[in-house]
C-alpha cells in the first residue's frame, strides 16, 4: 500500500498509528461490503440455478461417476475422455444416492453443491489477496459470478477452473518456508489435472524452471525472475508430494477395478473419440491463436490496437510518467473489445467475455514499480497455460480459452490495484522536480527524476478503469440473470419438473413435456429390475440417472451423436466387453435414428420391439 510523503519524507510514530488504525477501518469496511456482496450473490445464484433443463451435458457430468457407484471401472468400462474428472465427483454421487436411496432431484442438489464449493473457493481467494484492496474484492466477487458457460453444476470445467484458482492463489500468497500450503496446493492441482490431464504441461514447466532456479542461484543471480522461491526445490519438492497423494489414491482406486491389460485393450478406443479427433500439435497452437483472432467481427482490431500500446510500453524508457497515458489506452481498447464481443452474450459462447481483461492484467504488471512476481508466476502463468491445454483437449476453442482467463483475471485485478495504487500515491515536487513515494511498513523511499501525471490526467484513467471492471460486473450479472444453457431465456421458463433426477428444475413446456413422459416410460419399464444391462438408444444423457439401480450397457452416456458412428463403437465396445451387451435397449420416438433400420437389426440380433408411449423397448431373449 502507498501512501504520500509528508515533513520532507519523514513520518511520526503519531502518525504511523493513525495510518495504522485508518487501514484498519478500511479493511473491516471492505470486509462488511465483501460480505454482503457475496450473499447477495450466494442468494442470486440459488435462484437462477433452479431454472433450465435444454442440454445434455449436465446430465453427463453425473453419468460417470454414478455408473462408479454401480461398480464400473475407469477406462475398462467407460471411454469418453472427461472421465478422470469423475473421480472428484464419486463422494458426492456415492453420498447422495446412499442418502436417499436414488437419484431423484441430484442435478438440482448438485447445482447446490456447486454454489457452496464455488462459494468457499471465492471466499478463500479474498481472504488470500484482501491485503491488495478494493481490487481482491471484485476479483473474488466476479469470480464467484462468473459460471463456464453457465452451466451451474460440478463438471470438470467448473471444477477446474476454481481448482486452477486455489493452487495459483495459495502457491503466490503463502510462506514458501511452511510447508503444508504447498501440499494443499499440489493436491489442489493434481484435482485439476484430473479434470483435464494435458495440466500435466504446467508441472512440467514447474520442473524446468526449478532446475533453472537452481542454476540461477548458484550463479547468484538473485534479481532474476527465475531466482523466487516459488520454484525453489523444497517448494517443488512439498508441492510434488500433495499431487503425489491425490495421484495414490486415484490409481489404488483404478486398480481395484482394472488393470494394466484392461488400459492396453480400451485406450485406442477411447483415444478415438470422433469428437476430438487427433490434430497435431502445431495445428492446435494455430487454432490457439487464430480463433483468438476472428473471435467476433473487428476483434482483431483490438489485438492490433493492444499489440501496438504493448510494444510502446516495452521500449519507451520513461514509460513511468506516460503510464496514465497507457492505463487509459489499454481501457479504451477493452471496452471496445467488449463492444466486438457483446453480440456473443446471448448465447453458450459468453465465455468470450472474461478474455479481453487480460489486456489490462498486462499493461498494469508491465507499468507497476513494485512487480508481484508470485501472482504472475502462480497464478497468471497458470491460468494462461491452462487455457492452452484446453484448447488442446477441447473442440471449443476460444470459448474454452476465454473460460480459463477467469483464473488469470484474479491476478489482472490485482496488479491493476498496485498500479492505481502506486499512480495515487505519486507526489510532485516542484522545485526538486521529482517524483518521491515509498512503501507502508518500510522507511525505503523511491525517488524517480520525472514529472508526475496532471491530476486530470490520472482522474480519466482512474475513471476508465473503474468503467472497465464495472461493465465487466454488469454483463456477467446481466448475462447470468437471463441466459440459460440451451434453454430459452429465464422468462420463458414456466414448468417445473417432477420426479427423476431433474426434480424440482424449472424449464420450458416442451421439455417438460419430453422429460415427463419418457420418465414415465422408464419407471414403469425398468422401474423393478436391478444389475441389467440397458442400453439408451439417445443423446438425452439423464436417462441413465433415471434407471438408477440399471448397469451402463454403453462406452459411455455420452453417445457423440444419434448416429452410424455411433452404433459403430457401441458394437467395438460389445465386441472388446461381451458382458456389457445390453438386456435392454430403450429409443425416444423423438430420436434421430433409422428407426426401421434399428429394429430390423434388433430383431436379427435375437430383440423384441415393443412400442410405449414415449419410444420403443427392446428386449434381448434368453
């Protein structure tokens, strides 16, 4: 914190204890209005969460680690790549079916699991960072906002992204000298890694420069970037065992299920998803890069704009007395970027809106004096890594690489707080013309031979920059308030569903029409049978949560598609794992397949068809 130079530099123990004393009241200040910030957030979000039912992911998120719970096995059984991420979730699943005896209203009550971790996640990124002001507030509150995709559910991108959030902000803020924080932190990402393995990249970054940092010291290279603590030896070393423990127990859990020749028979197959076909890794660096680029119409001028106030920041050598100059600039090109991106909110792409805050991230490090090393090192670099391996794992592009910015923005925030900080605390003095600050709780002052900014100057940026995280605010509560995923918008939305595992979700007629009859067709089919194989011929992935005690008679309940293709695999899955043929086969009337293909070729394999009321139900004869 900055604060002015009074008496010629010099402060009294008078006035210390009142600067003391006036920090204090600030921050129990910022602290009521956290709270209240927040609850009134918690409130908002537990209402919006009970609306929307139009996609099929969510759904999904829950399939796998309940077929778990039914005894199931990692990869032997299950073959979509989002699979690991479903060991975070089997304590909840298991707990929840064990409680109730079902899975009657779990999507609802997961959707309140989600708001309470995400809660506790936010609430610890404020405590970490509160030390940096008003900014660590905003952070932490649009943080908590912000849902990928709005989807309000525990899912390997929500998880994910808050997992990738606690270990950047615990790794930046903590003592590299305890080392329980650094196991907190490796075991907070080892979880993430499970929700997307390609992470494993950011530890294999991590080793590298620990190596480099070794070699730094040794050449007593103490003002290198490299030379931290954060990549310390003993700092990997503790790190590495947190992610070692969750790696453990992960493993002993898949090996009391599968083995090493069940990993060699179903990878290829697995590996083989036709939705995330193998691309090379300099086409995915390119997709990186070029999505980003046609992002929305004129967003590339803004990428042009910033490119060209980067490289002004870079080599202007007095770039300390411009530096309100540049802030305004860099606000300037953000709102536009905005302006590209709001026709984007609409829809499930709004992810797009927590990217263009990155620009102001950079501008402020790159101008602030007193560079937080760790927050860029910890958590900026991570989150930006993190959107790299997501764009690699994912078919999302741009959208998933704007999601991941949501970590990074944390760390944006605050070295925008610094900056302003430090542009206030500025003091002109004209007849030594010079501009003079120093720290709080030092008695080190700086002296820099420039001419500090006009007030008016400083007055515009500040105002640009509050207009920037304001309209951030603004549009990821407007967006949140009426968007719903694959949904109509919130006003539209009118039924409430009842019974299943979407009980007590509100969505619109039409799906509750779909949902409630083929609901039915499944009680009354499958309602008395336990330990079968059943096979839902659909992309409507609740249906498995549905027949609750059934087994997964599938590579996974997520289909890639009502298709050829997809009756492609299930036949290498019932080839590869002949116990998983199906007993039963259940098809929605309103499915895309063949229909008269599909019978006859069940008819041929020894089924019978019989038509209900909502589809048509197959059963294998013995």
């Amino acid at each position: 914190m900055y604060i002015l130079i009074h008496n010629k530099g010099e402060i009294s123990l008078t006035d210390t204890k009142k600067i003391t004393s006036n920090k204090a009241d600030k921050l129990f200040i910022m602290d009521c209005l956290f709270i209240v910030l927040m609850l009134a957030s918690v409130l908002f979000s537990i209402w919006k969460c009970r609306y929307g039912f139009g996609g099929n992911d969510e759904a999904f998120y829950l399939d796998t680690p309940h077929r778990l719970t039914l005894g199931d096995a990692l990869i032997k059984d299950e073959w979509n790549l989002s699979q690991l991420s479903s060991f975070l979730l089997l304590p909840f699943t298991w707990l929840y079916t064990t409680i109730t005896g079902g899975t009657a209203g779990i999507l609802l009550v997961a959707r309140f699991a989600y708001i309470l971790i995400h809660c506790i996640v936010s609430v610890f990124i404020y405590i970490r960072l509160r030390k940096f002001g008003y900014t660590a507030l905003a952070a932490s509150v649009l943080f908590f906002v912000y849902t990928p995709y709005d989807i309000m559910a525990l899912s390997y991108n929500t998880m994910g992204l808050d997992l990738v959030a606690v270990t950047g902000v615990l790794m930046a803020t903590t003592s590299y000298q305890k080392k329980l924080p650094l196991i907190i932190s490796g075991l907070t990402f080892a979880g993430a890694v499970l929700c997307n393995p390609y992470l494993l990249m950011a530890y294999v970054i991590f080793a590298g420069c620990m190596v480099i940092n070794l070699i730094v010291k040794k050449l007593k290279k103490v003002n290198n970037i490299f030379a931290g603590d954060y990549f310390s030896f003993k700092t990997f070393l503790w790190f590495t065992v947190g992610a070692g423990i969750l790696a453990a127990l992960f493993f002993a859990f898949f090996f009391t299920r599968a083995g090493i020749s069940h990993i060699q028979t179903n990878l290829p197959y697995m590996l083989s998803d036709p939705e995330h076909p193998g691309i090379p890794i300099l086409t995915r660096l390119n997709f990186y890069f070029t999505t980003i680029w046609n992002a929305a119409n004129l967003f590339n001028v803004s990428i042009i704009a910033y490119a060209v106030v980067l490289l002004a920041m870079i080599i202007d050598r007095k770039r300390r007395p411009h530096r309100v100059f540049y802030l305004t600039a860099t606000c300037a090109i953000v709102l536009f970027a905005y302006c590209c991106l709001f026709e984007k909110l609409v829809d499930y792409n709004y992810n797009a809106i927590m990217f263009p805050f990155i620009y102001l991230g950079i501008t402020s490090y790159i101008l602030t004096e007193n560079k937080n090393r760790n927050l860029l090192v910890c958590l900026f670099s991570l989150g930006i890594i993190y959107s790299f391996v997501l764009c690699l794992s994912s078919n999302q592009y741009f959208y998933i690489t704007s999601m991941a910015m949501a970590s990074t923005n944390i760390a944006s925030f605050i070295f925008t707080g610094i900056l302003i900080r430090e542009i206030r605390a500025e003091k002109y003095d004209e007849n030594q013309k010079k501009v003079e600050m120093f720290a709080f709780g030092s008695n080190d002052k700086t002296t820099s031979y420039s001419y500090a900014p006009k007030k008016i100057f400083s007055a515009v940026a500040f105002v640009c920059t509050a207009l920037v995280i304001l309209c951030q605010g603004c549009m990821q509560l407007t967006v949140k308030a009426n968007h719903v995923f694959w949904d109509y918008n919130v006003s539209y939305l009118n039924t409430q569903l009842t019974g299943g595992p979407a009980d007590g979700i509100i969505t619109n007629q039409a799906n509750a029409k779909t949902y409630q009859s083929i609901l039915s067709d499944i009680n009354q089919l499958y309602g008395n049978k336990k330990g079968e194989n059943l096979l839902f011929l659909t992309a409507k992935t609740w249906t498995y949560l549905a027949a609750e005690d059934m087994n997964y008679a599938t590579f996974s309940g997520w289909l890639s598609g009502e298709n050829d293709t997809a009756v492609t695999r299930l036949n290498q899955y019932y080839t590869i794992n002949p116990q998983k043929t199906p007993e039963y086969i259940y098809i929605p009337k309103e499915s895309k397949w063949n229909f008269t293909n599909l019978t006859a070729d069940a008819n041929a394999k020894g089924y019978t068809v019989k038509e209900t009321n909502a589809g048509y139900s197959l059963e294998k004869q013995k």
